[in-house]
C-alpha cells in the first residue's frame, strides 16, 4: 500500500483471524454493529456476507473459505458484552491451526519477474500445491528419502523428504526452485 493510499478500518470491526490452508492463506474480518444489528465477514478484503438489522445479536455466521467451512461465533459475555470465535471444518480455530502446522509445510518463493509462488506440502498425502493448485509431480526414491520433481512457474522444483531416523521429527523436507535452495516458510 502506497503512502497515499488509506484503508479504511470499521470501528465496528471485533475480530481478524489469519486462516492458512493448502490452498492460500486467507484474512477473516468480522464485523459485528450491536447497536445497527450489522453484521459483515470479509475474506481477505472482500465482502463475503451483510446482513443489517439483525435483532438477534447472538449466533453463528456460516460461510466457506477455500475448501473449508467457517463459522463465526457470537456469545454473550457478561451483561452488555460479546465474545467471538471462529470454527474451521467444525474445530475450534487453535485447534485447526494446530493440526495446519502440523500437516502443511510451506514455502513462498519470489520469481524474477518478481511475482511470489506460494508452494505447499501437504505431508499425510504429499501432495503438492502452487498457489492453490494442486500440480502433477514424479516422485523417486533416493538413499534416506524421496525426491518429488514438479514445474512451477516454467522452472524446475524438487521436494526433497529425508528420513532421520529421530521419532519426534522422522521427516526433514526442503525445496529447491531452479536449483535454488528455498527456505521454508513459517506462516
């Protein structure tokens, strides 16, 4: 954002959960007016439900990021008070990131015409997506591991997953994009 340019925030907004899955990484605004009944979820910007005049203050908002099912949570909390969850794929957000974590392994890369890949390993399938698209690969065994070759923006890429042989971590992963090691990011 340019130094001109202003984002306008809501001073009805409540809540913003950042959602990761193999197929982006979303922003979730909730913004919930309790004196006008409003109510609006925007997913990364983009205005996805509205609804004016609610009565009812209390509830759930349901609604679809990705390939997930969201629900937003509206509880009293305390007399003139409320507190806000948010639900993915039916778990309670911290749970969800939780087993994200432990389930994706992600990296971004900048190309040279300077656009960013997002590349994501999903290790109970390892599948591999780019940019949310799941991509075709050919995987072959080496000695400790395996090797998973794909093409990514017109460039070689390889998934390499090597056993270590230590029960709390038996996989290492890396990836290297046109020869380059990448490092992994920590969303």
């Amino acid at each position: 954002m340019s130094g001109t340019e202003e984002k306008k925030v809501s001073c009805d907004r409540v809540a913003v959960w950042d959602v990761t899955s193999r197929s982006g990484l979303y922003s979730v605004e909730f913004e919930h007016g309790t004196t006008t009944g409003k109510r609006i979820i925007r997913v990364n910007g983009s205005e996805l439900i509205r609804k004016d005049w609610m009565f009812k203050l209390v509830g759930c908002e349901e609604f679809q990021v990705g390939e997930s099912k969201c629900c937003v949570k509206i509880e009293p909390f305390g007399l003139f008070a409320y507190r806000y969850s948010l639900e993915v794929d039916g778990k309670p957000f911290k749970k969800f990131i939780e087993r994200q974590s432990k389930i994706l392994k992600t990296w971004t890369i900048k190309t040279v015409d300077g656009s960013d890949l997002r590349v994501v390993l999903e290790k109970d399938t390892m599948d591999i997506w780019v940019n949310g698209q799941k991509v075709d690969t050919q995987s072959e065994f080496v000695d400790g591991g395996t090797r998973t070759h794909f093409e990514c923006a017109n460039a070689p890429a390889t998934l390499h997953a090597l056993c270590t042989g230590i029960k709390k971590q038996p996989m290492l992963y890396s990836l290297t994009f046109n020869g380059e090691e990448i490092p992994e990011s920590h969303e």
